[in-house]
C-alpha cells in the first residue's frame, strides 16, 4: 500500500468559511503548465476611447455625461440590479416557495480616466485611491438603515463577463447578506464563539509556519492560495492584522494592501504574458450596525485559465452535480505563483526592446 502523498493521490479539503468540501486530483496533471503554452495577440487599446462609456467627458447610454475626472470616479450604475424604493409586499410565501423584496444600490467605480490602464500597470499612489474610494463607499452606503451588506468587487476580462474594458470594478450594496457571505458569516461567528478568535487569523497563523501556499508577504498582508482553493490560481489575501472592514486600515496599511495588490495582479499577468482575467472582492464585515467580532478582512481573486492565455477551468458535470474539483494540488499553483517576476512581462519587454538590462 502507497504513502499517502498529497502531490499524487486524491483527496478531500474542507473550506471552512464555506463548510464545504473540494476533491483534488492531483494525478491528473502533476505539471499545470502541459499542453501548449499559448499567447494572446496583444490588445492596443487607447488612452481614451470616445466610444466608451467609462471614459472620462463621454456621454453615457442614459444620456448622462461623465465628469472629466482625473483619478477615481464613481457613478450609479445605469442598469442597477437593485433599487433604492421601497415597495408594499405581501408576503404569500410558502416553505417550497419563497421570495421577499430586496431593496439596494449599485456603484460602477472606474479605476482610471486612463482606458488602457489596469490595476497591475497602475501606480502604487493611484491604486491607493482606489482603495479610499472603497473604503469612502463602504462608509456612505453602509450608513444607509436599509443597507446591510456592501460587496466591493471586480470583473476582469470578457471571459468573466466584463461588458466594457476600460478597467472599473463594482459596488453592490443591498438589505440582505448574500448567499456566500451569509454562509462566511455562521462559519466564522461559530469558529469565533467556539475558540474566541479569529477564524482567519488561526488559519494565517498556519500558513506562515507552512510556508508553502505563501505567494506574496508584507509587512501587514499575506496573499496564499489557499489550502481548499477551488480554481486553477485562485488566491486569497488575508490582513495580519485582525480587522473586520477596510475603514479600520490605518494609513501604512493601506500603503501596504495597494502594494501587495499590484504585486499579485502582475503575477497573474506575467503568469501566462496576457492581461490575466478574474473576479475578485473583498470580504468584511455587514454594516448592519451589529458588533463583528468574527469578521477579518480578506480578498478572494477567482481566476479561469488553467494551462495558458487560452485554456480556461469550467464547472460542468461533475462540479454542477457533485462538488468542486481541481486538478493540481494548491501547493503546486503557488510554488509557480511565488516564483513569477513582480515586473510586468511588458516593462520587461519595452526594455529588451530599447536594450536596456533588466
């Protein structure tokens, strides 16, 4: 009978801010980088698009014209999957059939007046007022006595479902939590009760000793693929610190999370030398002035390609009517993460270009 080794046989690991488990199968591409390693033609696009509809001075679809604005600017979203009103409902509901108003606003945050800029290709200053517009936004919107959860994300790519690529991200901000966090939530308020700490902080503790899942460390944030990661590269960023909400950051904080943010976007660039798409938000805690002990700031980064530019991870089959499965154990992924070049692969480029060392 074999050893068991975690690098060769199948296995089971528990995500424990999902209670919820993920079969990893291991011998089935002990090298992600199989197949051909294939490249994307590189995309040209403009400083400033004047058929984009992000793009600072542009009318948009509403007729409404965008401010010319020079770094961050945030706007309603024109087709809001939620709105503000409040309606009169009554509930009919059943146990087999059950609906409710659900009542919110949505945010459109584009990053950049620049068209052709996103995060990994952006300045360390400028992605830092990014972060202060999220954390302006988790303020004003969670102030509101309707508003119980803010979800701060972002869709990168078409393949995401990235309608415009003038790099922007999203706020939603609604009266429910929503199914994920709802689940994080009971999972880290039982972790919490049962050993009055932090779930995450527990779990970070772990990873630092292991070191092995580590891609990317600073002073006040780790970034690990996680131990249950789901997705090829999926990666997670955890604060050392324990905080609840991205408004308790102090100043040296948040220079350190946009750091570690454009350090860790570049990676995946460089992963496969195209513009890597994900999704990715940030996990805090509810804003329904409620203490959270519980709650640690994190970030999860959900990215599809599998071998190269083109090959991309599907849930299908067994993963729709089964559970989550991968192919390479995580360790695998962040060894190749950890050892990638935190200079963009076009920098590199420009400079061979110009015959300037590296």
């Amino acid at each position: 009978m074999d050893t068991f080794n975690t690098n060769e046989h199948p296995h089971r690991r528990y995500n424990p801010l999902l209670d919820e488990w993920i079969l990893v199968s291991p011998h089935r591409a002990k090298r992600p980088w199989q197949g051909q390693k294939e490249r994307l033609p590189e995309e040209h696009r403009p400083e400033h698009d004047p058929e984009c509809y992000l793009c600072s001075g542009n009318t948009r679809s509403n007729g409404v014209q965008n401010d010319y604005y020079t770094d961050c600017y945030v706007f309603d979203n024109d087709f809001s999957a939620l709105l503000q009103e409040e309606v009169d409902y009554k509930n009919d509901s059943n146990e087999l059939l059950q609906m409710k108003p659900e009542r919110g606003i949505n945010r459109v945050v584009c990053f950049s007046p620049q068209h052709n800029l996103t995060l990994p290709e952006m300045e360390i200053d400028s992605i830092e007022k990014v972060i202060q517009t999220w954390k302006q936004q988790y303020l004003e919107l969670g102030n509101k006595d309707f508003i119980n959860y803010v979800q701060i994300f972002e869709n990168k790519g078409s393949v995401m479902g990235c309608s415009n690529p003038h790099p922007h991200g999203q706020i939603w901000a609604q009266s429910s939590l929503p199914t994920q966090v709802q689940r994080t939530q009971k999972n880290l308020h039982a972790y919490y009760q049962k050993n009055n700490s932090s779930l995450l902080q527990d779990y970070l503790v772990q990873e630092l000793e292991a070191e092995e899942r580590i891609v990317i460390e600073n002073d006040h944030f780790v970034v690990v693929v996680p131990f249950w990661a789901t997705w090829p590269y999926e990666t997670l960023l955890i604060s050392k610190r324990h905080f609840g909400s991205i408004i308790a950051m102090t100043k040296e904080e948040t220079h350190s999370y946009a750091t570690i943010l454009k350090e860790l976007t570049i990676k995946y660039d460089n992963l496969f030398e195209t513009s890597f798409p994900y999704s990715s938000g940030i996990h805090q805690a509810p804003t329904d002035r409620l203490p959270h002990p519980e709650w640690h700031f994190h970030m999860h980064f959900y990215p599809p390609l599998l071998r190269s530019a083109t090959v991309k991870k599907f849930m299908v089959g067994y993963e729709m009517l089964g559970e989550a499965q991968r192919d390479s154990a995580p360790e695998q992924s962040a060894k190749i993460l950890r050892e990638l070049s935190t200079v963009h692969y076009k920098t590199k480029k420009q400079h061979l270009d110009a015959n300037i060392s590296y």
